[in-house]
C-alpha cells in the first residue's frame, strides 16, 4: 500500500532527525526549514506524527502470505 510507504519514509525521516538531536543537539528538519516555528518545518513534524500514528495499524493487520515462487 503506496500509505504505508509514505508514512515509512516519513517516520524514518523523523528517527533521523530524533537521532541528530540526540546525538549531536542539532535539528536537521528545523535548520533546513529555517527554524522549528516555521509553518514549512510544522507540517513535517506534523506528518511525521500522523505517519507514526498511521503505522500503528500495522500491528493489527493481518499479514498476506505470499505465493512461493515458481523457479
């Protein structure tokens, strides 16, 4: 599902930039976007918090199990 996709990439981008604020006490979504007040770097961490809470449906799916491949 092109969704689940989006929200992956999306929560990704929000580990990383966790991860440089932990590590490094450096904002890379707010220093691209020109500061964390800014709208632009709002709606990111605004999408990256949907994306997370989108793939919390996850866990309650059920999993398709794919055909073996026919070699």
């Amino acid at each position: 599902m092109i969704v689940d996709r989006i929200a992956l990439l999306l929560v990704i981008i929000g580990a990383v930039n966790w991860g440089s604020i932990g590590l490094f006490d450096f904002d890379i979504v707010a220093w691209i976007f020109g500061g964390q007040g800014m709208l632009a770097s709002r709606i990111i961490y605004s999408l990256v918090a949907i994306s997370g809470l989108w793939l919390i449906s996850l866990f309650f799916r059920k999993r398709e199990v794919a055909a073996p491949a026919l070699d």
